[in-house]
C-alpha cells in the first residue's frame, strides 16, 4: 500500500506543479521596503587643538 500511495502523490504533485505555478502571483506577498534618508549630523565649531 505504501508505494501505491507514494506513486499517487507523486503522480498528483508532477500534474498540479504547472498549474501552481502559473497561477499563483508572488509579487504581492511581501512590501516593498523603503527606508528614510538618515538625517545629517549636526557640526560643531568648537575650538579643537591638534598637536604635531
């Protein structure tokens, strides 16, 4: 019984595959993601000493 089974679904999954996959539309399972511009880090004008 077992390799009936097998050979059947099988069988069922080689005639369905092509049907699935022109049905099925992927493209709106998941969103676009957009991310924001960072923001621009502020600049300082303190008196900064660089020694030689």
């Amino acid at each position: 019984m077992k390799p009936l089974m097998i050979a059947l679904s099988l069988t069922l999954a080689t005639m369905a595959a092509p049907v699935m996959a022109l049905s099925v539309d992927m493209s709106n399972l998941t969103p676009t993601l957009t991310f924001p511009e960072p923001a621009p880090e502020p600049v300082s004008q303190d008196a900064v000493i660089i020694s030689k």
